[in-house]
C-alpha cells in the first residue's frame, strides 16, 4: 500500500544522464523528502507533483565550486541571494563561494555568517571556502581545523597566490591535517609584474602589458612540488596554460592528489578577444593563446582537468566601464556557463554529453567532498534539466545577478539549463522556446 507523498516530485520521461549512478536512458525519476526516492521504472505516489521531461536531459544537480558572492562587504555587486539566484538560473544547484570578501572569511565567525545568511536566503546550497592564511595577507595561517568545523569545504587565499613557498608548506601540511583541499590562484606576481593580459602577439598589437603564461607555470609546478612534499589535497583554480595543464596531467600520472577546474572563458575565448578593449576580456589569469585554450580544451576531455567552475566575478559597471588598464579583473559566469560548455565543447564533440555531466557534477563534488553528483537513491534531490535543442541569445540586462559584466551579451547558444531542483523544490524553470515540453503541471500550491 502507497502512501500519498505530499511532497514527492515526479520527473517523467527525460533522459537520465548519470555516469556517476551507472544511470542513461529514458527513465522517470521521483524525488521525495529531499531525497532521490527512485530512478527507472517507478510510478508516481498518490499526491506527488508531476513534470513532464520529455525531450529533455536530466542530470544531477550542477556544482560550481568558484564563485564570488561578494557578500559580507560588496553587496553592491551580489548578495547571496543574488548570487545563489543567478546560480539557479544557470543550472547549479550548489555553489562555492570564495574568502576574498571583506572582512574575508578566515574565521569561524565569518563562515558562519555566510551559512546563515545562506540559510534565509539563499535558493541554491552554499558551500563557504576559508582563506589560507589570516586577512588573505599570505603570512599566517588559518585556523583550518575550527573553521572546517564551522563548515568551510577547502582553503584558498584566491585572487591571489600563496607566494611565500614556507607558508604554503605550512598549509598543505595542515589543511592535510584536517582533511581539506587547498585550492591555489597559481599566478606569480611578481612575473605577472603590472601585466593586464596574455603576454603575445595581441598584447604587442594592442600595446598592453603581458602576464607571460610562465608566471602560471611556475606557480603551479611549486605548489605540485609542496603537494608533493606534504601528501596534501592540491587543487588548481582556473587553469589556463598548456604548461600548467602539463604539469597536472604529469602530477596525477605519478599519483598526486592534484586536481584542476577550468572556467568557460578559458575554455571558449582567447586573448584576440581583448581587441576593442572591452574590460569585460579582462580576468585573472588572462585570456590566453589558442594553443592554451586547445590545451585546456584536451585536458577537460583527457580528464587532467575534471572540474569545469565558473569564475563567477561580479563587478559594478562604474567600475569596469573605465580604461582596461584600470578595470578590475573577472566576469560574472553562472548563467552563461552550460550553454557555453554544450555549445563549446558538446557540440563540437571535445566532450560527450557523459563527460560534461561528470565535470559540472560528480567532479566538483569529489574535489569538495560534499553530496551530489549522481541521481542514484538516496542521493540529495538535486537535479538539472537542460534543453539541448534551445537555441538563444545572451542577455545581460536579464540577469539574476547584480552586476553585468559579461563578454558574452549577444552571444547564440545552443543548449541551456530548463529546471533547477534543489533538495526536491524546483528553483528555477524557464519557459521552453524550442517546443519541449517541460512545464510544471500540478496545481498544487
Ligand atoms: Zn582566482
């Protein structure tokens, strides 16, 4: 005898694509009390809500473990509610947020402070990221083990690296300690000098400073060579040069704990894209050469680089509507990323649907070490549906977030997220364009 589920969701129909859970086909899928209750052939519980997925894909929820809510201190440019809105509307279901807010999260009060601010308004799960080392200043330490406890997921002093080579030994060793991954902006500031873009040919067209891509390089075999010494969890955030990508590849054939994300920008433009001087082609690290982006391009395929994060940097437009030289690095990211990523690298068959899946789900999750990325029971009902077929156009004045600074508006994509389910409650849904047809169909309140 079937109990009424009051609050079960019924997803029919879709295709299921889980590698992770072993799942892909045609299958329905139930959620019920937050969790995956069914996947396959179940039927509906009496009272569950019911959703027509024909003709779609439905993944486990998206994780995008680099993202800059900005709050506590900037709440001018996004808000944990904002951010975690817009993250709904790009299909995530968790987010990462990064320390370098103000004050910057490197105590146990200021990670609690973003879980509960979370916790009221936020639509999306959030998973806080403490500092390194005391105020991001790259002298002290944190304290990793009471800020874990408090509810941080990783370190990272990111925006900028642990430069000092003694210090970042003394954090591998204890993040270690207690079990957190340390995750490095490997850029060395003093080769990235005053640089504001890739050191090449466009930089000497454009008559801009270059960061060398060996100020990358450099940067992330030291911190292989310290996880090496430590035995520590090592990842690097925003990966961006052949080199760089080399050197991972070779740290986890030799057995390292050594992971890497890549950010759609990298993924998807190059340094040509600063002709015109658009602020918005300006992140750290920079747009790089074509043979960078095919080499992040081969290592997200190869699985040298498992994670795809967005980077997600909001910025006012007073302040990035100024030269490029004074414009403040990054873009905002979360609602451009699976359309970017389907049409990028799906698409143009760099990666099968499967592998995308694993590098926005299952990926981030390890890396973290938090639930989610697969459908299987049990599981948290966390889900993503896309559209593979929807064609559009990026629009920035419609964005969830606070700010606007893309370099993607006007941009036609083909694919994007439909629904977003957290926990088993549909945050986001979008109304179909190419005649699938997904649309919520219960009645009930
Ligand atoms: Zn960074």
């Amino acid at each position: 005898m079937e109990m009424a589920r009051e609050n079960a969701l019924y997803l029919r129909g879709g295709t299921v694509v889980d590698p992770q859970g072993g799942h892909h086909g045609e299958m329905d899928l139930l959620l019920a009390d937050g969790r995956v209750a069914g996947i396959g052939n179940v039927r509906p519980p009496a009272g569950a809500v019911e959703v027509n997925v024909r003709g779609l894909v439905v993944a486990p929820g998206f994780i995008d473990m680099h993202v800059h809510l900005r709050e506590p201190g900037r709440e001018d440019k996004e808000t944990i509610a904002s951010g975690t809105r817009a993250a709904a509307a790009g299909g995530f279901t968790a987010v990462a947020c990064m320390p370098n807010t103000d004050p910057p999260l490197d105590t146990r009060s200021t990670v609690e402070l973003v879980l509960r601010e979370a916790s009221r308004r936020a639509v999306t799960r959030v998973y806080p990221i403490a500092a390194v080392t005391q105020g991001r200043k790259g002298k002290i330490i944190t304290e990793m083990g009471e800020l874990r406890e408090a509810g941080a997921v990783a370190v990272s002093d990111d925006g900028d690296w642990v430069a000092d080579g003694h210090v970042m030994r003394r954090a591998l060793e204890y993040a270690r300690m207690v079990g957190l991954p340390v995750i490095s902006h490997a850029e060395d500031p003093l080769l990235r000098g005053c640089g504001v873009m890739h050191e090449g040919y466009w930089s000497t067209v454009l008559g801009l400073r270059g960061i060398p891509a060996a100020a990358e390089d450099v940067a992330v075999a030291r911190d292989i060579a310290l996880a090496r010494l430590t035995g520590a969890r090592l990842h690097i955030a925003h990966i961006s040069t052949a080199g760089a990508v080399d050197l991972v590849r070779r740290a986890r054939a030799e057995g390292l704990e050594v992971t890497a994300e890549a950010a759609p920008h990298h993924f998807t433009l190059t340094d040509e894209a600063v002709r015109g001087y658009n602020a918005n082609t300006r992140m750290s690290p920079p747009l790089r050469s074509e043979a960078d982006r095919d080499a992040v391009r081969e290592g997200l395929r190869d699985g040298t680089i498992g994670v795809i994060a967005t980077d997600h940097a909001p910025h006012t437009e007073t302040e990035k509507d100024v030269e490029f030289d004074a414009a403040p690095n990054g873009i905002i990211g979360l609602e451009t990323a699976v359309g970017l990523a389907l049409t990028e690298l799906v698409r143009t068959k760099i990666l099968d649907l499967e592998t995308l899946v694993l590098r926005m789900s299952a990926g981030p999750a390890a890396v973290l070490g938090v639930p989610g990325g697969t459908l299987a029971p049990g599981s948290p009902a966390d889900v993503t549906v896309l559209d593979l077929g929807a064609e559009w156009t990026v629009r920035p004045e419609e964005s969830c977030s606070l700010s606007r600074n893309t370099p993607f508006g006007g941009r036609r994509l083909v694919g994007r997220p439909v629904i977003t389910i957290v926990g088993g409650r549909v945050v986001h849904s979008a109304r179909m364009e190419s005649g699938a047809t997904a649309a919520v169909e219960s009645a009930r309140p």
